[in-house]
C-alpha cells in the first residue's frame, strides 16, 4: 500500500509527576531536556521506525503554560515556589516522508491537556492516523502514558473502520520487552542502534530551528 499521509496527534496530561518533571527537566531550553526531546524524541523513534525519516519540516510552537507548580504525592502543592518556563510545550510539524514520495506527515503535540479524569472529556491521548491507496489504518487510546509508544501498546486500532483485536502481551513484556529480547539476540536482532538515536536529534534539532527560524528545514541523513 502507498502512502499518502501520516497523522499524528498527542496529548499529555501534567499530573503529580509530570508537573515535578516538567519543573525540573523541561522548563529550560537551556537544559537540553525539553517536551520537545523528551516527548518528541519518543515519538519520533517510534514514527522513523515505523515510516522512515522526513526529509524536510516546518515548525510551530507555542508556550502554553507560563509556569509549573510542584506537587506532592497527595497532590497538593509542596511549598516550593512555582517554576518558570522558557521552553514551548505546544508543537505543530509538518514535513515529507523521505521513504514515500508524496506523502506528507503532520503532527501535533500539546503538553498540560487533560486526557485523564473529569476534565478530559474522553478525549484521545494518540491518535494516529495513516491514509494509503488502499485504505486506511487508525490508531488511537485514552491511557495516561500510550502515547509512549516505548513503553505501552495502543488501545485500539482500526482497519478500514473496523476494529483490529491485538493479541495480549504477558505480563511485563510490551514494547520495551520485546526490544530486550531483540537485543538479546546480538547483531542478528531487530532493534535500535546508536545510528537510529542520531537521526531521531536530527529531527528534533530541524524541529526547533524550523521554528525558531520560520522557514523548512531540510534534514540531512
């Protein structure tokens, strides 16, 4: 099937935790750890395996929240003061698919929108969604952490509007289990390498010049 399209919507919920790690690693942009490289490099390790590179993106970004109150395991505030932010937390990509010509990929990520509890409004947390000439696949889950792709497996997937039933992993397997058991296997196995890890910054470093710069990014691979 040739593809025409990828879409790639994701929301991420601050709750206890994610307020505290938002406070600490990804406030600054000077401290390399941002939504963007986090998140967005998840993400992209997933979507480059999945699609291969793009070869060229433009960028948008916004700062949505201005400042991160830490939390405590009762989810009430610590007493610490609120923590400033100087790094976005809202992304809007758009590029081509190097492996498919023609095709283009979208995505969108939003950081502090509720996808958990009354305020979600059983909004989707990922959804992705691949058009082709043949049809078309959905991808979609309202858990906390699926979009980490890394880590946990979607909730549902859609073939042509009908559901897929996907086998059930054991227990403490999923993704990252199934990467350990390609390792495992040495050079013969079918996982990331240090060459994949490159090509994910490259990506995220086009991202931010994109729109720091407001113009397409070429990424050179």
């Amino acid at each position: 099937m040739r593809k025409t399209s990828i879409q790639w919507i994701l929301r991420t919920v601050c709750s206890d935790r994610f307020i505290i790690i938002q406070s600490e690693l990804t406030k600054s942009h000077i401290a390399g750890a941002t939504a963007l490289s986090i998140f967005g490099g998840h993400h992209f390790a997933a979507l480059t395996r999945m699609f291969g590179p793009l070869s060229s993106v433009s960028a948008t970004t916004g700062k949505w929240m201005t400042t991160s109150q830490p939390l405590g395991a009762d989810d009430k505030p610590t007493g610490r003061k609120p923590v400033p932010h100087t790094a976005p937390d809202h992304f809007s990509v758009t590029g081509s698919l190097a492996a498919h010509p023609g095709a283009v990929f979208t995505g969108v990520w939003r950081v502090g929108v509720p996808v958990v509890g009354p305020k979600s409004g059983n909004r989707p947390s990922m959804l992705l969604l691949i058009d082709g000439t043949e049809g078309a696949i959905r991808v979609e889950t309202t858990k906390l952490l699926a979009g980490q792709l890394h880590l946990t497996a979607a909730a549902k997937v859609f073939l042509n509007g009908e559901e897929v039933v996907l086998p059930e992993d054991p227990p403490f397997v999923g993704n990252t289990g199934r990467n350990w058991a390609e390792f495992a296997k040495g050079v013969e196995g079918d996982y990331p390498r240090w060459d994949d890890a490159v090509v994910i910054h490259k990506h995220i470093d086009a991202i931010a010049r994109a729109a720091q710069e407001g113009r397409r990014i070429e990424i050179e691979l």
